[in-house]
C-alpha cells in the first residue's frame, strides 16, 4: 500500500517513510510542555459547544472561522480527554502527513527529487513544527490545501470521475477550514485559466466546461456557510484587533516562513541569523527555479600572459549551458505565493487588515517548492549538495531555537503561583475574558472568584475601568494578571489600582506579569 502511495522505487519510499517519522517526532517532542495560550482556549471553547452551536452561529461563537477544524476538535477531545496532548492532537497529526502531501504534489509538479526535498523542507521547517503544535486550524489548512493542489494537479492531467470527486471533496473541506482558504482557491482558478489559455489543446480532455461545473459544486457548498460568517463578521467587526501590515512586516513574516520567532516572543531581540541565512538562500533558489544549469564549459584557453580582469574576463572564457523549463508548475507556485500571501496584504489596506504569518501559511508551500526546485537547478559540482546541507543545518539550528525558547504565555506557571500567594475566597483579576480562559484551565476556580477584565469591548480605558473597581471596592487584597496579549493602556489600569491598592510583590513570567496589591490603610 505504502508503495502505491509513493509510487516510486525503495529508495524513495524509504526517504519518505523516515521523513514522516522524523516529523512526527519533532511535532510530538514536548507537546504538553508550552501552556495552551489564549487562541488555543478559544478553539477549545468553540469545540465544547453541542454540534448545533459550533454549526450555527451562538454568542459563545468568538471566531471568524468555518466549523470543521471545530467539529474535528470536539470529537477529538470527547473521545482522548482535555490535556494539551489531545487538544492539539489533530495539528500534530496533519502536520505530519502534510509532508507527504507536498511530496506528491512537488513530484507532479516537477520531478520525484523536487518532491523529495520539498517533504525534507517542510519536515524540518520551525515555523510549520510551530503550528503543528498549536490547538489551532493552521496545520490543518495547509494539509487540506496541499490535498486539494494535488487532486488539481490530476485533475488538469485525466479529467475523470474519481479526480473531479477528490478535488471538488478536498477543496469544499479546506474552503470549511479556515476563511482564508479563499485565497487558495482562487489561485487554483488563475492557475487553470492559464492553463487552458496556455496549452490551447483541443483534444485535451479536460474542458472549461468541466471546470465550470466542478466550481459550481464547491461554490454552492461553500455559499451554505455564509449566512453564519456575515452573522461571525458582524459580531466581531467592533472588537477587530489587528493592525493595518508594514513592508517591515512583510519582511518579517518570510523570515517567520523560515524559522524566525519575532511575532512569538513580541520583540525582534532573537539570534536572526539562522532565519536571514536560510532566507537568503531560500530567495535564490527561488529565483534559479525555472532554470537548470547544466555545467559550466570552458570555451577557449586563455594564452595571454596577462589574464584579463574582472568579470569581463569569466563572460569570453565560460559559458553556461542553461535550460529554462516547467513554466506553467513555476506558475502555480508563484500565483500561490502572491494569492495568499501578498493579496493579503495588499487587501489589510483595501478592506481590514487581515495579514499575519500564521494567516498566511499557506503562501510558504508555494515557497518551499519552488526552493526544492531551485536546488536542482544548480549544475552537478556539488551545488545542490551544499544547498541541501545548508537547509537542513539552518533549519534544525531554527528548532533547537524554537525548542530552547518559551513560545506561548506561560499560564500553567501562572495558576501554581496565584495559588501560592492567595487565600481561598480572594479575589483574582485577569485581564481579557479570552486570557482567563487560559488562566481558569490550569487554575481550580471554585477556590477563588476570578474577575476577567475588560469584558464589555475587550479594551482597557477610561470607559472599562469604571466597570472593575465597584466590583473590587471592597476587597483587602486583589491579585492582578496581565497578558501581553491584553488590548488598551495598562498603565491606565495601574495608576489606578494604585489610588485604591499599594503593590507588595511582583513576579514576571513569560509573556505574563502578575501583581499582588493590597489596599492602603485608612488613616483616622
């Protein structure tokens, strides 16, 4: 079965086969160490509501995002339980065949070695690990993405039943994943345009028409989920957070593709030079993707007893033998890269910013093939050796990082040290209702009232900060836990505090700062 799968001789399958093992490895390796942070409690709490509440939109519904990640969740955890390992169990698992996924489709598109080393890419990229470890819709994305690019891929080579049904099927699922898999699908129907207008092949057996139908299926199922994203869109247009994308942070992002952690730890004060280095060499293997250079010949021999300088000089004596080729696979690759990764961009100016790395995951397929492409482009004097040694050094010195460092906030942490500090009964204050729900996880909240703050709008102001203190007033002893991730001005929150509270201790955790206060004695 295996073999039919890959389709290939022993050696093959023998690579690919160590490859998912090694992913699954790295995807697994100390999965319940990082606390479920804010996003993560939010999918949990998505995926604890009856099927009928994650379907249809309900007011516990906090997410713009279609259900099937939700609903893969809620049996997820109904049948292995509610510990980190099983709520993120389904990003580890489609992390991991992913890498087999972008084997097939590399080999379609280029040759079985392209496949090949674009598996070993995404098998070691710290950035997909990341979100393979992550209880969110990412992993799953890129999984159903790569699926349906490949039944495309045959689809457009033998138009036939069973490749209509597994595209229609893969792409209705992925376009229930997440809504920004809009963008794959309309990079697949540039693709096709191009491809009918390139080809021009009147006996070619797959047809506009047939291509027109297959749209007309996805599109009607999709269309079924659009009275509830106008209803999630509505809800959540008041409270949208994210702030209109920089060029910088565009930069940002290709570097995050290759294992950068700038939007994990909030700064830009990590090691960069793993990141920029595979960066670099990602940018040129890009870039010789279309081409195949055969080797370098000599023309003549130079005789003169003075050689002529300069690159003059390498242009008269050398000449390359280039080949340009695979145009319409290029292709696809680079409409994939522009449609979810700089129309984004473009649109977070036109309509809402909606551009961040992890949105735009996606986008790194199309980069990773084209840089497995790019490596065999380089002539055989030991190139393409180096290029793949290169890829692996830097992108495992990207997971020894990725592992060395903390990654989310650290609310296990946390909850052990309010229990430390406070008594039964006193009060906690945690700032957002979306960080309480991380906080309430590893904490027992019958044993103290937890206040999350600001509930109302979500945004520390003058206008939330009359709703917390009426119901503090009459506390001796208050426990304050700010997020990084919390919106609105905390110094606000703290010169306020401190009218009716006086700071005893504090403690800085990753990503968390937790303040104990008491109130001032009252002078007769």
């Amino acid at each position: 079965m295996w073999r039919k799968i890959v389709n290939y001789g022993s050696e093959s399958s023998k690579i690919i086969f160590f490859l998912l093992l090694l992913g699954f490895f790295l995807r697994f390796f100390h999965l319940s160490d990082q606390s479920l942070w804010e996003d993560e409690l939010a999918s949990l709490k998505v995926a604890q509501l009856p099927l009928t509440g994650i379907l249809h939109f309900s007011p516990e519904m906090t997410e713009l995002n279609p259900p099937l990640y939700f609903v893969l969740l809620h049996y997820c955890i109904k049948f292995f339980g509610y510990s980190e390992m099983a709520i993120r169990l389904i990003s580890v698992l489609s992390g991991t065949f992913s890498i087999l996924l972008i084997y097939l489709v590399g080999k379609k598109l280029f040759t079985n070695n392209t496949g090949t080393i674009a598996a070993l890419i995404l098998c070691l990229s710290p950035f997909h690990i990341r979100y393979s470890q992550e209880a969110r819709n990412y992993s799953l994305l890129v999984f159903f993405a790569l699926l349906s690019i490949y039944f495309l891929l045959k689809l457009v080579n033998k138009y036939n039943l069973k490749n209509a049904v597994g595209y229609s099927l893969s792409t209705i699922l992925l376009l229930y994943t997440g809504t920004v898999s809009i963008f794959v699908w309309l990079a697949q129907n540039f693709f096709v345009f191009f491809h009918f207008f390139w080809k021009k092949e009147k006996k070619s057996d797959f047809y506009a028409k047939s291509w027109l139908k297959i749209q007309l299926v996805v599109a009607i199922s999709w269309a079924l989920w659009i009275p509830e994203l106008v209803r999630q869109s509505s809800s959540i247009s008041q409270g949208w957070w994210l702030s209109p994308p920089t060029l910088e942070g565009l930069y940002f992002s290709f570097l995050e593709f290759c294992g950068g952690l700038s939007s994990v730890t909030g700064t830009n004060d990590f090691d960069f030079s793993g990141p920029l280095m595979l960066a670099t060499l990602f940018s040129i293997l890009c870039l010789l993707s279309p081409f195949e250079i055969k080797e370098i010949i000599p023309v003549s021999q130079n005789n003169d007893f003075f050689p002529k300088p300069g690159f003059r000089h390498f242009i008269d004596e050398m000449q390359l033998q280039v080949r340009v080729g695979k145009f319409e696979s290029i292709f696809l690759c680079i409409i994939l890269i522009f449609s979810c990764f700089l129309l984004p961009f473009i649109l977070s100016f036109l309509v809402k910013p909606i551009f961040m790395s992890r949105y735009v995951i996606i986008a790194s397929l199309g980069i990773f093939l084209l840089a497995a492409q790019g490596t065999f482009a380089l002539p055989k004097t030991g190139g393409k050796a180096i290029s793949i040694v290169c890829i692996v050094v830097f992108s495992v010195l990207g997971i020894i990082e990725y592992f060395s460092v903390p990654i989310k906030p650290e609310w296990r942490k946390a909850a052990s040290y309010a229990q430390e500090k406070t008594l039964k009964g006193e009060t906690i204050v945690v700032s957002s209702a979306r960080c309480k729900n991380s906080f309430a996880y590893y904490f027992p909240e019958e044993r103290n009232e937890i206040i999350p703050f600001p509930v109302s709008k979500g945004m520390i102001d003058s206008e939330t900060m009359s709703e917390l203190f009426p119901r503090i007033s009459k506390e001796n002893k208050v426990l304050l836990v700010i997020s990084r991730n919390v919106f609105g001005d905390v110094n606000l929150l703290l010169s306020e505090m401190n009218k009716y509270f006086r700071p005893v201790s504090a403690i800085e955790l990753f990503g968390i700062q937790i303040i104990e206060f008491k109130k001032h004695i009252q002078k007769n």
